[in-house]
C-alpha cells in the first residue's frame, strides 16, 4: 500500500491521495477488494491420532496500517488478533 500518490492536475493544482487516513467505516465491497488484494486463506491439515483441520484468514500489512487491521477486527465484532512484528502487521 502505498503512502501518497501525487496525480497532476491541469496548472499548479497537485491532488494527493494517502493510505495513512483512516476510513472511518468499512462497507462490504471495499472490504471484499481488499480482502482480494492482501488477504490470505490457508487450510492446514495434520493427523497425529486423529485429523486436524485448521483453516485460517490473515491479512498482512505495514505496520503504519496497523489501523485498518483494527477496523476489520472492529467490523467483525471483535474476532481475531492483531500481532505487530517488526515493521510488519497482521490479524489472524
């Protein structure tokens, strides 16, 4: 995701465009193209005595995004965790 986008406009008129303002809802189609775009669906599958199936969501990003993690975490009433490493964030 990136920070600004600078798209010139006729004369000295610059538009700037940035991730790092906060939406301050989320609607299901944005969340749907989003969730495209960065998300991830895994399903891990182990058998020891019995079958383990353990499917998962994770969507990974900067952690200076780390408020758009909290907005779907808040959009689906509470479910998941955010983790912080590094420079990195996620919610599973």
């Amino acid at each position: 995701m990136c920070t600004n986008i600078f798209i010139p406009q006729k004369g000295n008129n610059i538009k700037r465009y940035s991730s790092t303002k906060s939406p301050s809802s989320l609607n299901p189609n944005w969340i749907s193209g989003f969730t495209d775009a960065e998300g991830c669906f895994t399903i891990g599958i182990q058998k020891k005595t019995n079958w383990k199936v353990q499917p998962t969501f994770k969507i990974e990003l900067h952690s200076k995004d780390i408020y758009l993690l909290k907005l779907f975490q808040k959009y689906f009433n509470n479910i998941g965790k955010i983790n912080q490493q590094g420079n990195k964030a996620y919610i599973v």
